[in-house]
C-alpha cells in the first residue's frame, strides 16, 4: 500500500528546498519501488495570502488524512505586521498541537567533510552526534493564561504561563529513553529544577520513569550549564532530552557545532509514530528565490520520515550515504563552503544527492 504525504512548502525559501526532496523522493520511487503518494497544501504566510488564514482547513483536512507530512519553512518579514493570530509562526504551532506532534527529535550530526565549517576546533566537534529530544506541545509556548495586560498604573505587562502535567512529561521521557536504548544508553535530562517548580516535577518524574530503564544511564543538567557544555564539551551528550523552549534554544545551539543549520533535519512525532519532518532552519527570505538555499536538512528529514514513520531503514540509509557522498565529491552550498570545495547552487546539490543515491 502506498503511503501519502502532505507536501508544504510554505515560505521563503520552502519551495526551493522542498522541490530538492522531490526529488530525492522521486528517485526512491522510481529506482527503489517506494510506493508513495504526494499532495501539496498551503501553509504560513502564503496560506494567509489566499485564504486569510495561516492554517487553512482544507490543509487540516490533508494533513490529519497523510501517513506523514514534508514542511518547508514559514514566516518572514512581509508578515510580521499582522496580528499575532494570523501570523504564518501561528499556522505551524496549529500542526503541532491539532496532530499532538509532541516529540520533536533534533539530531546534531557532524560529517566528517564539514569539520573546519564549524566554528568551535576540530578536536571538539570531531565525530560529534547527539539527538536532542524537545516537548513540542507544552510548556511556555502554550501555556495559559498568556497575553498583554494593563496594569493599574497605566503599565502594560506581557505574560506568559509555564506549565506541564505529569503526563506530558512522563510520556516524553518513555520516548527519549527508548531512542537511547537504540544509542549509548546515555539519557542528559535538561531542567531549571533549582528555580523553576514546574521542572522540578519534570526532574521527578524523568526519574521515576527512569526506573524501567535500568540499563540507561540518566544524568541532569541546569539548562544554563547545558549551553555551556554545549560548547566546552559536547561530546559528552549521547542524547538529551528537554522542555518545549528549553530545546528551542539548546537545538539551535547544537546546530552550529555542525557547521551550519542548514545540516540539520528534524522530526515531530505523534504517539503512533505519524509526523512532520522539516529542517530547523528559517524561510530565510534574504536569500529566497537566489538559489542558493542548502537542501541537505530538507532531504535529511526525508530520511529521518523513512526512519521514524515508515520504518524504511534501508532507504534512510541509503539517503545519508548519498548526501555524504555529495559531500565527499566536494560539493558545497554557500553556507557550509570552504577551501577547495566546489559552491553549487540548490538545484545541482540535490542533483548530485540524487545522482549518488542511483
């Protein structure tokens, strides 16, 4: 049975690195036999630009009906005027909560081709591979109660509400400790315990859960000491395991110890295994319609759908050896170039992705 998936190229740059994956998709299909089904819908500020809204319907309707969803990038500065409701931001949180996509995995890989494209020493980032594993559906992001008040002295406040249930954390951190039984079986749980009550119940019950998996080993780390670790010593980290801004913020970090975030690809999964695969880069619209977009993130989350939703491990496998392979031949987009490699454009490195996949 073939297996359908809902294609949002949203914003900016979106189209030009979604077409990459296409085609990478294509070639699976075509080389491979991989049955698949693809059907686009409009997200973020082009949704908002035809429809009024950032989430349409009808792209509620195609997503809730996908075996799995490829987003692009939303957002940029044409929009940023609009009210908060309507910003195109609003219509990925919309995905997120409306498909319960709560576990977002950030994989922070350094090929062994990009090691001077980091800007921290070689011999720190060397062989660098750790998965951050962020609450996507809680905390601070969804809080309630949230907004702009007016005090009454005239002053105005902005709020915002940090909460997570028992629940909520429990089942995050069955996910993070089963993908560190697949890893080292080493779980760094990441908290603000000594201020913050809210992730002291996190701490709580990561260690309660933690007692079904004797053979992990699960430390803590403040989340201010994690960032710091992050670039003192990040080969320590096997897998870590974080609050929705918490991960925000220490994903993005870890993106840059791999020489670039356009490198790097992510996954939101829902309970059953269903999600949405994007990279964790912007819509970049400095650079959109230029050509020069790196696709490699897009065309790894395509990989990590394989993985995580399909279980098609030999094709994910097969997409990195062919991304590495693009990379081994030289081959660079402007963001992670370097002495003697060759700059391409969006297009040629997808082809050359492609070409080392047949």
């Amino acid at each position: 049975m073939s297996k359908k998936i809902a294609v949002l190229a949203g914003d900016g740059i979106g189209p030009e690195i979604i077409n990459e994956a296409l085609k990478v998709i294509a070639c699976l299909r075509d080389d491979y036999g991989f049955a698949v089904e693809l059907e686009e819908g409009l997200v973020g500020g082009v949704a908002y630009d035809k429809t009024g809204s950032p989430l349409p319907e009808e792209t509620l309707d195609l997503v809730r009906h996908a075996d799995s969803i490829l987003l692009g990038a939303v957002g940029g500065p044409k929009w940023e005027p609009l009210d908060y409701s309507v910003r195109p931001e609003r219509g990925l949180l919309g995905l997120r909560s409306e498909l319960n996509l709560y576990a977002n995995l950030r994989p922070a890989l350094l090929y062994p081709e990009l090691e001077n494209a980091s800007t921290l020493k070689p011999d720190v980032v060397s062989g660098l591979d750790i998965m951050i594993i962020r609450e996507l559906t809680g905390g601070i992001y969804f809080g309630e109660p949230r907004g702009v008040r007016t005090l009454d002295n005239g002053e105005r406040q902005g709020y915002n509400t940090l909460v997570y249930a028992e629940s909520e954390v429990r089942r995050i951190a069955h996910n993070a400790f089963q993908i560190a039984a697949k890893r080292n079986r080493r779980l760094c749980s990441v908290d603000k315990a000594n201020v913050l009550e809210c992730t002291e119940l996190w701490r709580e019950v990561m260690i309660e859960v933690g007692k079904e998996y004797k053979d992990i080993e699960l430390t803590h780390m403040y989340v201010d000491n994690a960032a710091m670790q992050l670039v003192r010593n990040p080969k320590q980290f096997d897998v870590m395991v974080t609050g929705n801004m918490f991960g925000d913020i220490l994903s993005d970090c870890a993106a840059m110890l791999t020489g670039s975030i356009g490198m790097l690809p992510s996954a939101s999964l829902d309970e059953a295994g269903k999600g949405m695969y994007e990279p964790i880069h912007g819509s970049a619209p400095d650079i959109t319609g230029q050509g020069v977009a790196n696709p490699l993130a897009t065309i790894l989350s395509v990989s990590m759908m394989l993985r995580y939703s399909f279980n098609e491990v030999e094709l994910a496998d097969r997409i990195e050896q062919a991304v590495d392979q693009a990379l081994k031949n030289g081959l660079r987009t402007a963001d992670i170039a370097s002495d003697n490699t060759q700059i391409v454009s969006t297009s040629v490195m997808g082809d050359a992705v492609v070409s080392a996949l047949r």
